[in-house]
C-alpha cells in the first residue's frame, strides 16, 4: 500500500502578508523535520483581510507575490509538494476584483497546478457575519486536478464543499485526494464543517485534507475576522483522522492510499451515476 505522511498547518494570518511568511515559513519547515511529503496550509495563507482598501495596498499579482515565491523555494529546497490553500492576489481585471487561488507545488518548486475558487461566499448569516466575497474577488470557472508524486489531487476552497458536483467531477477525473482549504465561519463552522468534510470524503471515497485558519485575526485596518479552525484529514469511509481543534498548529497524518482503491471496490458509486430527468423535463 502507498503510504503518505501528510501535514496540516493551521494559521492565524494577519492582514500583513510580510509579517505573515515567516511564521508560515517556519511551520512547513518543521512539517517537513516531521516527515511530511505533503504539506497543506489554509485559504488566504497570505493575508485574512475585510478590508479592500487593505486588500489593495498589501496585495500583489502572482508574478510578484511574496508568499507564492518563497513557498516554492521552500519545496525545492526540502524536496517536498506543498499546497498553497489560497492566495489572495491582485488581477488585471478590468473592475479590479482580486483572485482566491490556490496553488500546488511540487518538490522542484515547480507549479503543478493553480486553481481559482469558483464559488464566492455571499451569504447573510445575522449579526456581523455577513461575507460578499464577489464584491472583492471574481470567481474561477474550471475544475482543477494536480498530478502530484504521489497521485491526483483536486483542488477546492472553502465555500467549495457546499457544491457536491465540483467534487464528484473531480473524483471522476481520478483524484484520490481532495483539498479543502478554507477560513470558515465559526457560525456555519459549528453547524456544517465536520459533517460537510465527511459527505465530501464518503461519497467520493477519496481523502479529504482542510487546512483551516483559526480564532481572531490582526487587523491594521477593517474589521478584525474571526475564523473557526478545526482543520481535518477524513479518511475515504469518512473516518475523521485528525482535528485541529481552534489553535493554530501543525497536524501531521499518515495516509494509506489504498484505501481509496478499496472503498471504491466496497461501494463503487463512482460507476453508478446514471442520467436522469429534472423534475419539470418532459
């Protein structure tokens, strides 16, 4: 069986990218004394900012973006692949809207694969959680899988798990692994996170890795965000393997990747999807 040791960081990123790196530099580099081959950190690694005007003075394209040049590096030198959750990186769209992107790099530092969050977090969830993350980034519009060392990856962020055809598409297209990346309420964290994650993991049978950010975030300007933690690695049968809880931290896992193999031997959903007609088709 394929073994992988596999590593969750969970942040606590500031509004600062340059005061950010560091601390996330740091936390790969001991993944990796840890044995991880994998290593996975949250959405907005760079910069957890409401405020666009912040957005817009810290910000960088991804030709000149600090963290994406650093974290390549950082893979070639430990020869290990990362997953970049997200960056959050100016565009050249024309209304200025930023890009949500996540990035997988492998252990020559190269680009494996970029992917775009398709699905913006526009909801209304009383009180001060209230997100229009479409106000502020414009959405992707492709499905993206990365072939790492190790196998397939699909990638997604966040908001992502609530769109269950995003990841059926990708299972299909042969990933065994599944990345969620995200900064998820604490309001719909509580309620939806775990059980979200374990549908994703069950119906695919593929791993699921979430990389979250944690607790109350720094704010030199804007509201100060808070975000719920509890970054997970589910396992195909949607064992949850680990749980970060609510601190940052690093979380390392083994995974055996032959179990996705036979949980799609167990229950071979993926061959039984069948065409079918909408409620008002004739």
């Amino acid at each position: 069986m394929a073994m992988l040791r596999a590593a969750l960081l969970q942040l606590n990123s500031s509004d600062d990218p340059a005061e950010n790196l560091p601390v996330t530099l740091k936390m790969i580099r001991e993944a990796a004394a840890g044995g991880a081959d994998f290593v996975l950190t949250p959405e907005v690694t760079n910069c957890v900012s409401e405020s666009r005007a912040r957005q817009r003075e810290v910000l960088q394209c991804e030709a000149e973006d600090i963290t994406l040049a650093a974290l390549r590096g950082e893979a070639l030198r430990l020869g290990i692949t990362i997953l970049i959750g997200s960056l959050a990186l100016r565009t050249d769209d024309p209304d200025g809207r930023f890009a949500n992107r996540s990035f997988l790099i492998g252990p020559d530092g190269r680009i494996i694969a970029r992917y775009d969050k398709i699905h913006m977090f526009d909801v209304d969830l009383g009180g001060a959680e209230n997100f229009r993350e479409s106000a502020g980034f414009r959405p992707g519009d492709r499905a993206v899988i990365g072939d790492a060392p190790f196998g397939r990856v699909g990638l997604t962020i966040c908001y992502d798990v609530r769109f269950p055809h995003l990841h059926r598409a990708l299972a299909k297209g042969g990933a065994a692994i599944l990345t969620a990346p995200a900064a998820f309420s604490p309001v719909s964290g509580a309620a939806h996170w775990h059980v979200l994650q374990r549908a994703r993991a069950i119906e695919n049978g593929c791993f699921v890795l979430a990389p979250a950010q944690c607790g109350l975030h720094r704010a030199r300007a804007g509201r100060a965000r808070r975000t719920y933690g509890h970054s997970l690695a589910v396992s195909p049968w949607g064992e949850i393997l680990i749980d970060g809880g609510e601190k940052p931290g690093i979380f390392p896992v083994d995974l055996d990747l032959g179990e996705v193999e036979e949980c799609r031997r167990k229950i071979p959903s993926l061959l039984h999807d069948r065409p079918f007609r909408g409620p008002g088709d004739e």
